[in-house]
C-alpha cells in the first residue's frame, strides 16, 4: 500500500523582506509531500498550484515569523520518512 505524507516546518533560515517602512527578518516555511510503501524511502509527490497556494496563504497568516513559504521537491530524500 502507497501512503502520501504532507508536512510543513518552520526553518531557521531567515528571508529579508518589507513591512510598512521598515526591513524584517523572517523566517522560511517549508512544504513537503511525499508517497512512501516502507516508511524508510520515498519519493516526492506533486501538488497543485491551488493546494501550494492555500497552504501558503494559510502559514503566512496564521505562522507568527513565517515570510516566505518553499516546496521542497528533491529527488531522493534525506532521512527516513
């Protein structure tokens, strides 16, 4: 059987960006999704444009720090799932 994971973290990896009149720091979101058959390889499975796009939405508005959102899509992942 194929399981597909979704998961978000909150980097530590800092985004120059502007609000209002002044530069702020913040921090990057990441977005992965992937199929998995054992739980220790995977490959990444794609979303679409409008699912990216509400998730995205949905951490710069309610992720305190959160200034740019990523999907990450390498071929091979690190780690076990």
């Amino acid at each position: 059987m194929v399981h597909l994971q979704r998961f978000a973290v909150l980097t530590d990896t800092r985004v120059v960006g502007v609000k209002g009149d002044g530069r702020n720091h913040d921090l990057v979101g990441a977005i992965r999704a992937v199929w998995t058959e054992d739980f220790m390889t995977c490959e990444y499975a794609p979303l679409s444009h409008r699912v990216l796009g509400r998730m995205s939405a949905r951490i710069m508005a309610e992720v305190a720090g959160a200034g740019r959102v990523v999907y990450g899509i390498p071929p091979k992942l690190s780690g076990t799932v």
